[in-house]
C-alpha cells in the first residue's frame, strides 16, 4: 500500500504573506498533516479519526507527499492505532508539543520505519521560540482548550463524510464475510479449508424471492461465526455442477458439514431454523471447554496484563558505564532523550526519535563491541525504550527481528554458561518489555526463530539456582506467553504457540517448580505460568497428553508451600500477602490440570472435605454432633405382594424423592501380594457411627512412598451411610455379600416397585474388588444376581396373589470401552471390528443407546444365562495390580412394566421402572500398572470418564458454583459414561455409589473417600413413572390400535400383489431368457462348425504347401547330371570348334532365359510359402482365441440363468466331441 503524508496549510496562505514581518523568519504554512493509505485518511484530532481523503472542512491538501510503500496487514496497523489510542487523547493535545503532526511522524514510522519531515514537526517549537509566538501562546492555548470540551480540535470528526472513530475492540475484530463458491472446484477447496471445524453451504438462485429475504441473517450469522467455521454461498444457476453433486432441487437449500462430514440438511426459509441449527453447528464444532465450568478466578480473569519492568535506572550514570564512545553516538543520545521525557512528562510529550533504525544498528554492533559486562548498559537502554507501546510497535516490524534476535542468540549461544549475571537479567526483563505493544506477542509467537530463542532463554533461566531474581524475570516472561496464547484461545480456536514449544515450556517449568524452594515470587510466576499454558489447551494434544505422563497435577499438588527468603524480616505483612497470593494460584492451578490429569486423585481438598475437617475440630472441642436416627417407614408398594418382606426396612434410611445419593463404603481383603509384602490395614471403622478412618501409614510398605514424600502426620476420618467391613472373616462385624444387598439392594428393589428409577454403581480403583460386590463368585453372588433373583421371586409372588397384575422384564447389557458403547449380548465375530452403538437424547428419557439389544426375559435362569453372555463379551485383561482387571465400565439394566387393573374403577396403571446396575473399571496409574500399547490407552480413556465422573460429581455436590449466566454448568458430555449416567446421577433416580477401597493403599483410598463424601451432597429428582388409563381411554387406544392393524394388513396385502406381480413378469422374463439361450445356442453350433472347417482346409493348405516346398528344396539340392562329351578326332575337333564358336552367342541367351525363369518360380515359390506360413499363423491365433474365450467363460461365475444355460450347453458339446475322439 502506498502511503502520503496530506499537508495543509490552517491559515490558508496568510503565514506565507505575513511570517517574515511578524515572527521576523519566513514560514511557509502553519502545517496541519494527516496519513493518508489504502483509501482512508487518518488524523488526530483530539481522537484517531478516519475520514475519507480530502473530505473534512479543511479542504484538499496544500501537498501530497509519498511517503513510500508499507506490506503490513491492516489488522496489524490497527492493532497499533489501538495501542497509540492510549497516548493520543482529547486530554493529551497540546498545540505545540503534542499535535497532529507528531501523530503523522510516529504513525509513519511504524508504516515505513522513517518519520515526516523535520521542518514540519518543529514548526510549533519555532514559532514559539519566536517573541510573537510567546504572545501568543495564552490565547491559542485558550481556544484550543475550549475546543477540547466538543471531542475535537478542529472539528474534523463531526464534518467530515464518513469518518469513523473506532473502538479499540473494534480494531481487533474483523468480521467475517459469506464466502462466495462459483463452481464445484471452489466450494470443495473452502471445505477442505474448515475440514477440522464447521461449514454451511447455502445453495440459492438470482430469482428465488424467499432466498433474499434470508440474505441479510445469513451475513449477520456469518459474522457471529467469525473464524470458528465458514459459512458459503452457492449459486445454481452458475454452480451446475455443486447442485448436481449435493441433488440439490430446490432453492433456499442449507448442507451443513461438522469435522469435514455432511451433519444436516434442510430447506425452506426459515430464519429460526437457520439461526438455530447454526448455532447448534458451532457449538458441536466448539463445544465449551471443561476448563470454563471451574471456578478459577486467577486464570480466567480477562483483565490480566502481562510482567512489564517500567523502572527507569539514573540515564546519566547508565551513558557512563557505556563509556566515551558508545554513549557519544547521536543515536543513543536521542533514545535518553526520549526515555528521560517520556518519564518526566508523560508520552504525550516525547514524540519517536527518527533515528530508531540508527540505534537497533548500534545495538547489535555493541554485542560485538562492547566487553561482555558491559553490553547490560545498552541493553537495557532498549528495555527502557521498549515500555513504550509505541517504540515497541515499531521494533516489532523490524525485517526478521533482527535487533532482538541478535541480543538473544547472544546471550544463550555465544556466552551461555558464561553470560554476566546482569546481561541475563536485563535480557530477560527487556524480553518482558517486549508485551507492552498489542504487536509483539503474536510475533514471538508466530515467528520460529524468535520463539525458540525465547524458549531456549527461559529454560536456560530457570536453571540458575544461584539468582532467585533471575528466577522471577523468567517466571515472569514464561507468564507474558503463556498469557499472550491463552487470549488466543479465549478468541478463537487454535494457539499461536505451537505444541512442540509449550511441551518444552511446560517441562522446563514443572521441573523448575519441583526445584523451587528460595523464592514464593518465583514461584508465584511458575505456577501463573503453568497455569495459563494449561488452561482451556485441547485436551487431546500433546501438551496435555505431556501432563498427563508426568503427572502434573500430582507435582503441584505436593508443592504446599515455599520457605521463607532469608533475613526477610522487615517485609512480614508483604510476605503474608505475596503467600496467600501464592496459594490461591496454586489452588487454581490444581484444579486446571485435575481435567488432564490420568489420575482423578489429584483432586485438591473440596470445599465439602474442608467443612468436614472443621466439624472434626467442632467435635474434638467438646461440641456434640446430633444425628436424627433412622426413620423405618415401610415399603409404598402398590400391593402388599409387591414388598420385599414383610415389617420393616432395613435400618439404612429410605430415601425420599428428592434424597441425597445414598453413599456406602467397603473395604476388602488382603490379596496375596500384599500379604507377601507384610502389609499394613490403614482402615478403621466404627459400626455404630458408620465412620470410617483412614489412618497414617507406615514406613515400611513401599506402596506408600507418595504418603511419606507428603508427610501425613494425621488420620483422615469420613461419615457415610453405611460402612461395611469386609476384611477379616474372623471379625464378628464382618459384611458379607448377601449383607450389603439386605442393606441396599433389597431397599432399591422397593423403589422399583414402586415405579422410581435406581441406580447403583461400584466406584474404585482397580483391584478394589468393585466387580465382585456388584457380580460377585458362584459361590458368593454379587449384588447383580441377587437383584435378579429377588426380582422374579416377588414377581412369583405377587402373581399368585392376585390376578390383576401383570409384569414385562426387559434387560439390556452394555460397556463403554474406550469412550465407544459395545452391546454386550451380541455375540463377538472373531477376526471381524466391533460394532459400536451411538449415543441418542430423548427430550421425555434423557439419553440413550440406539439400537442397544433389549432382550425380554420370564425366569432368573433367562436373567442369569444373558449375564453370563455378556459377561464372557466383555473387555478383560491383566494388568500387574490385577490379574482380571476389567478395562471397561459395564452398564446392567433391568426395565420393568407393571399393568395394574383396578377392578372396582376400572382403571389401568401403569408402571415403568429401570434399575441400573453399573460396574465401573478402576481408576489407575500407568506407573502401578506398567501398562504399555493398548492396555494405555485403555487406562487413560478409563482415567479420563473417571475424572470426568468426579467433576460431575463435583459441580451436583456445590451447585453454588455458577457459570457467568447464573446457571450451573454440568459436564456431563464430556464423557460417554456420564452422559449416559446424566439421569441416574442427577436426575430422575434414586442413587447409590458404594464405594469400593484397598485396605492398605494411602493415596488411592484417600481419594476415593473424598470422591465419595462428595457423592453425599448430591440431591436428585426421582418421580414415579406410572400412568393411569380408564375404560374410556382404553377402549379408544384399542380402536387406534385396531385400525392401524387394519392399516398394516393393507399394506401387506398391497405388498403380496406386488409380489405376485413380481413373479408373473420374472416368469416372463425368464421364457423369454430361455428363447435367447436357444437362439444363443444354434448360433454358437453354427460358428463352431465353420471353425473347424477352416482350420481342416487350412491344414490341408498347409500340408501340400509342406510337400511343395519340400520337393522343391530337394531339387535344388540334387540336380540331374549331365553326360560329359566323347573326344574326337583332329577334323571333327576342329568342326566342333567352328559350330561351337558359332553357336556361342545362342547359347548364352538360352542360359540367361533359363537363369530368369528359375529366379520367377523360387520367387512365385516364397510368396506361396508365406502365404500358406500366414494362414497357419492365422489359424492358430482363432483356436488360440477360441480356446481362452472358452476358459474364461468356464471360469466365470454365471450372472444369470441365461449363463447358466449357455454353461451347460457347452459342458454337453464338450462330451459329446470327447466322445467322438
């Protein structure tokens, strides 16, 4: 783009006449100037105002000067005007050393690195120097001051024609447009674009009416979407060839496509359907991230502004330590000059020294110049410049960033190891410094070189154990990027910083924090760090898959605290301050990489565990915690037959509609290796209060070495419904199977039937014993088999109490196994992919699984022969924590429908309940398990539904915590496990969470305890599913049902004509298959029998020319002798001699004669031989090819019953001539 510099002249051509007599030099113009680029005028006038060139009051310009050309895109020109915003205010004008001029020369110098000229820019200054100017200064200072009070100057914004004065929002948001696609070409390279987001293609027609009413929404959706997905435009009447391929018929038409797949298709203008299903489209396509549903104030906070280091050191004593030589150069007297006035007075007062390209050349000669430890002065007389948005705007447009790059190879290359200390420091806060201008952070970003520079600086940094300040400054520029990606993230999919770069980061700064133990400001900004570079990242990338492997959260979770700076005791109350500070970050930072993490133990300490350990310290304080004791209502059946028993409830308290999920704890039994190892029982319960303690464990058991690194000193102690001791057979309180079904099963069959939904599910980690509670040995049956045998045997019951009831069972069986749903009564076809189900949401059930197996069962051998089924379908595998270890969570459901008919009212009720009964795998560590190839992945896609789960579990427990709109945001698609689970969990059922633990496992234990005190706090909504029906209303839906038979036996009956008509024409068609055959069949006799007489004729050819040919040679071989001549005498000798001299010239033509006649019949003898040798060439090819059309259409498989037909044909004639040989 071209760039002017407009110039006009305010006292229209008086200065010119009467300068010389009033100011005593001579001035051409009192100079008002304005940049003028790619079709717009840009001045100041008390704000940055964009006009249309020449269209203000003022007129067209006095000249127009070029400038030259600039190549940077306008989203970066404007990012600049945002950041000149700041310093170029109505407040900040001041006629003489604040103007439109000094705008023109800092904005031109970001365009073309050169500034206006000189004789403009000191104009004010010298007319003010001059006596007349000093007189004159009050008054002009008066009017332009009273000018300040309407916005403007001069008045520009408010005459000119299409001027704009933008937000500083607005110059970073570009709005996007509907893309046009004339061809098919066209619109398959614009998907190809948006293959890994979302696209909608609009299909219209120039003459479609209702298309145009839907053009202005479309653009407006357009702009909405922005960069998350593109939404296109396709003509048909030009794109003949898109409308064919997508059988586009009609117009308006919408496709829209998700992830590069064609997702919904519709038409019609509908301006809520388009808006809606738009939305909906990017929403699937840029789902919320599971970052933003967590409370973290520090990481989310939209107002975090990057570590800048403003401090300005003494300039004079900083031009000494350069020395004579370096400090004498114009331009770094000129930079001071800008530092020390921009310092003193403000940046409205220091406009940008011209000679900036001078003092980056000088610069970068000093590295080389300079004495290592003196290179930190000119340094950081950079840093110092650099706190100006406007110095660093201009530097971040340097041709390859040449200054910076130079002065960071230099200190991690050349010096490295021995880099002064203060050169590191002051490079590092100079790096800082670099953030102050909107511009630089997506070019340290985006620009390689750059980036690994500052990359290799910080992790370099952060290994110098010896300067807790340099510690800080790399913290602090690790946090200015980290922040610089994570704003990215906030307004658009995808991250400037690429994974490579912040895998190095992140393992630079995890290892830098292990190590962190002089300096909680250190400290502070690793963690802020950390922070930001893992929150919102994509959870499937490399850098979480990173965080994931060296279990981050765990890292940060040990890190309790910082001890405190030596000799620090003058600074008590900032201490304080900077700890708390420390810890709410660290707080934040936890509960980010809980999301990431493999395991869900690195959950921190809840809110509802800190409320426990204070009603602990409440208790041991002499306060009483009074319990209401259990209520035992009975069972609200509908008929007494339909109870468990008669009496009472077991003491477990029943649950109302509107209950907590019921919690119950179990502990089991030492397994073999860890009776081997000589392991510790680290759990106590107390039968009577139903507290479960989980005590400190020894030094001895080497599964405990994470509890000893953390230093536990006190017994954790837990409250829940129910704690079933089943460790040792010898303990009078010891819980059997058939114990926890009496005291939870039995209670949830109740509900059953009496039409609520349940729900139960083992939670745990592997080897926990979660499968045997819920399925149990043959011997010992879990809580599955006893449900189902308690199930059919008051289902027997009830029938032969009464005859007005009837029962349906159902049962369904299913596993999600790597984030996929596997229906496990479908048999597995070896050597053959599984199939996986799809996951529906019905508005009335809540989600579904479509086309799942429902199998209708009538006795428990049924109920128990499918659960064996399924149970041999499912995934198991052995790990080394358990030899059976389960690596899917497995879903039993039992839908049951009850019809009770009233006799007296004649009435139908209807009951509809679902017991769900879920085996989840166990929560693991690939490091326990040594799990490598699919066993891993199988882990972490068990770990991450888990953590989804205990976040679930989390956002139902505190329901306080809130999104920005008020509402409580729940993740429950984050995982197919706790989608499907949406209802059971909080929801339409009544839940219980038996909580499986090891007995000697610390960490393990712990954190399922406190997933499980959290469960407690969960409320749900379970209704009655019933519905009753009276005579009237039956006798109508017996009349639908009626008439839709008959409506389906006209259907089938219409089927069968069809079929008989079906039949008729194939029989026709198959006579008339049979008449071709014939025809087909003479036909080929025909050809055949004139094949083999050609070939007999050719053969005969062949041999009489053989014989020919023959005879031939042998003439020539052997001619016939001629007799030699008697000898004669003298006379007659003499005679002979005349005659023959005679004859002589006769005899030579006869010879000659010969000698052609021959050469004609050896060349009519060739040409017969060829002839004859093609016709046996010949005849061979057609038996040749006879012969392969033969055997190709044997080897054939018959099309139809014409081939069929012809195959047999042949097969006889085959016989037939085999016969005759």
């Amino acid at each position: 783009m071209d760039v002017h510099l407009l110039v006009y002249d305010l006292s229209r051509g008086l200065a010119r006449q009467m300068s010389m007599g009033l100011l005593g030099f001579q001035l051409d113009a009192v100079y008002h100037t304005s940049i003028k680029f790619n079709g717009r005028e840009y001045v100041y006038d008390g704000q940055i105002v964009a006009i249309r060139p020449g269209s203000s009051h003022l007129g067209q310009p006095m000249q127009e000067l070029p400038l030259g050309k600039t190549e940077l895109p306008m989203d970066v020109i404007e990012e600049y005007l945002d950041s000149l915003r700041e310093i170029y205010t109505v407040e900040a004008y001041d006629l003489w050393r604040h103007n439109c001029n000094n705008f023109s020369n800092d904005f031109a110098m970001f365009l073309l690195g050169k500034g206006i000229p000189e004789h403009i820019t000191n104009m004010p200054q010298t007319v003010l120097d001059s006596p007349f100017g000093q007189m004159l200064m009050p008054a002009l200072s008066q009017q332009v001051n009273a000018s300040k009070q309407k916005g403007g100057i001069l008045g520009i914004q408010q005459t000119a024609t299409g001027s704009s004065v933008k937000k500083p929002s607005e110059f970073h948001h570009q709005q996007a447009k509907v893309q046009m696609a004339n061809n098919l070409t066209q619109l398959d390279q614009l998907l190809s674009k948006h293959q890994h987001s979302c696209a909608v293609v609009f299909f219209t027609s120039a003459t479609c009416p209702p298309c145009k009413t839907i053009y202005p929404l479309y653009d407006q959706l357009a702009a909405e979407v922005g960069d998350r997905g593109i939404l296109i435009k396709v003509d048909t009447s030009q794109a003949f060839d898109a409308a064919s391929k997508y059988s586009v018929n009609a117009t308006p038409t919408f496709i829209t496509f998700l992830k590069g797949q064609q997702e919904n298709r519709w038409s019609g203008a509908d301006p809520g359907a388009l808006q809606g299903n738009i939305q909906l489209l990017v929403q699937m396509a840029w789902p919320p991230h599971p970052h933003q549903s967590l409370n973290l104030p520090t990481l989310s906070n939209p107002h975090a502004k990057p570590v800048l280091y403003s401090k300005i050191p003494p300039i004079p004593k900083l031009l000494a330590k350069m020395g004579p030589e370096t400090s004498s150069h114009r331009a770094i007297k000129d930079i001071a000059h800008f530092i020390e006035t921009s310092a003193s007075e403000g940046p409205a007062e220091s406009p940008l020294p011209a000679n900036i390209p001078a003092f980056t050349s000088l610069v970068v000669s000093s590295l080389q110049t300079l004495p290592a430890d003196l290179v930190f002065t000119v340094i950081d007389l950079l840093r110092c410049a650099l706190i100006d948005p406007r110095f660093s705007g201009v530097l971040a447009e340097e041709s390859d960033h040449k200054t910076i790059v130079s002065i960071l190879n230099h200190v991690n290359v050349t010096l490295h190891s021995t880099c002064p200390y203060a050169l590191r420091l002051v490079t590092l806060q100079m790096a800082c410094n670099l953030f102050s201008s909107g511009l630089y952070p997506d070019q340290i970003l985006a620009y390689e070189p750059l980036r690994s520079a500052v990359t290799q600086l910080i992790s370099t940094s952060f290994l110098d154990d010896g300067h807790a300040n340099i510690r800080v400054a790399a913290s602090g520029l690790l946090y200015n990027i980290a922040l610089a990606n994570s704003v990215k993230r906030r307004e658009g999919p995808g991250d400037l910083l690429s994974e490579g770069d912040q895998v190095e980061l992140a393992a630079s700064v995890l290892e830098a924090i292990t190590q962190e133990e002089g300096s909680k400001e250190a400290l502070e900004g690793m963690l802020l760090g950390l922070g930001y570079l893992g929150y919102r990242m994509p959870l499937d990338g490399d850098l979480a898959e990173f965080l994931r492997t060296l279990e981050a959260g765990a890292t940060i979770k040990g890190k309790k605290s910082v001890k405190d700076c030596r000799g620090d005791t003058g600074r008590a109350k900032e201490g304080a301050l900077l700890e708390r500070r420390s810890r709410e970050v660290l707080a934040d930072v936890k509960e980010t990489l809980i999301g990431i993490s493999l395991d869900p133990r690195l959950m921190p300490d809840s809110a509802g565990y800190r409320e426990h350990v204070a009603a602990e310290r409440r208790g041991a304080g002499g306060g009483v915690i009074n319990m209401p004791s259990p209520q035992t209502p009975r069972s609200f059946a509908s008929t007494p037959s339909l109870r468990c028993r008669d009496g009472t409830v077991p003491a477990l308290a029943r649950m109302d509609p509107g209950g907590n999920v019921r919690v119950v704890v179990r502990v089991r039994g030492f397994l073999p290796r860890e009776i081997k190892r000589d392991a510790q029982c680290l759990i106590r319960m107390d039968p009577d209060s139903e507290r479960t303690t989980l005590m400190v464990p020894n030094n001895t058991d080497p599964a405990n070495a994470r509890a000893r690194a953390r230093k536990v000193v006190e017994d954790k102690s837990f409250e829940f419904d129910k704690s079933f001791w089943s460790h040792d057979p010898r303990d009078p309180h010891y819980a059997t199977q058939e114990d926890v079904y009496d005291s939870l099963g039995e209670e949830f069959l109740d509900h059953n039937f009496e039409g609520y939904h349940t729900c139960i599910f083992a939670y745990g980690q592997t080897g926990s014993g979660k499968s045997y509670t819920m399925m149990g040995t043959p011997d010992e049956p879990g809580l599955i088999p006893r449900t189902c045998e308690d199930l059919f045997q008051r289902i027997s019951e009830a029938e032969a109490e009464a005859d007005n009831v009837r029962y349906t069972v159902r049962v369904s069986y299913f596993e999600v196994y790597n984030e996929h749903v596997r229906d496990l009564l479908v048999p597995v076809v070896p050597n053959q992919a599984p199939y996986y189900l799809k996951i529906r949401e019905s508005p009335t059930e809540g989600p579904y699984v479509k086309d799942l197996t429902e199998v209708p069962v009538h006795n428990y051998e049924e109920i128990i022969r499918h659960m064996r089924t399924g149970d041999e379908n499912r995934t198991v595998a052995s790990t080394k924590m358990n030899d059976t270890s389960s690596r899917s969570h497995a879903v039993f459901t039992i839908m049951l429908k009850q019809i009770y008919h009233n006799l007296e009212t004649d009435e139908t009720t209807e009951r509809s309940s679902r017991i769900r009964l879920v085996d989840l795998a166990g929560s693991e560590r690939a490091k326990s398990t040594e799990a490598t190839g699919a066993r891993l992945r199988e882990g972490s896609n068990i770990n991450k539904s888990l953590t989804t789960l205990g976040r679930v579990i989390a956002a139902l427990a505190d329901p306080k915590k809130t999104n920005r709109g008020g509402t409580t945001v729940v993740p429950y698609r984050d995982s197919i496990l706790t989608w499907l689970l949406k209802d059971s969990l909080g929801g339409n059922s009544k839940t219980a969470m038996i909580a499986c633990i090891a007995p000697s496992d610390y960490e393990e234990t712990l954190s399922t305890l406190r997933y499980a005190d959290q469960a407690k706090r969960i409320r749900t909504r379970a209704v009655v599913n019933q519905d009753k029906m009276s005579t009237a209303e039956r006798d109508a839906r017996i009349a639908e049902m009626e008439e839709e038979i008959r409506a389906l036996q006209l259907v089938v009956n219409n089927s069968q004509n069809k079929e008989k008509t079906d039949a008729r024409k194939a029989e026709e068609k198959l006579e008339e298959y049979q008449v071709q055959v014939k025809k087909l069949q003479q036909m080929m006799e025909e050809r055949s029998m004139i094949a083999e007489a050609k070939m007999r004729s050719l053969q005969t050819q062949n041999e009489a020319l053989r014989l020919h040919l023959k005879l031939a040679v042998e003439s020539l071989r052997n001619p016939i002798a001629v007799p030699p001549p008697a000898v004669a005498d003298k006379d007659e000798k003499e005679d002979e001699d005349e005659d023959e001299a005679f004859y002589e010239g006769e005899e030579e033509e006869e010879e000659e004669e010969d000698n052609e006649e021959e050469d004609e019949a050896y060349r009519n003898m060739e040409e017969t031989l060829e002839f004859g040798m093609s016709l046996l060439r010949d005849a061979r090819e057609l038996k040749r090819k006879l012969a392969d059309d033969r055997e190709r259409f044997r080897e054939r498989e018959p099309r139809d019953d014409l081939d069929r037909e012809i195959r047999a044909i042949m097969d006889l004639k085959r016989k037939r001539y085999e016969g005759l040989g």
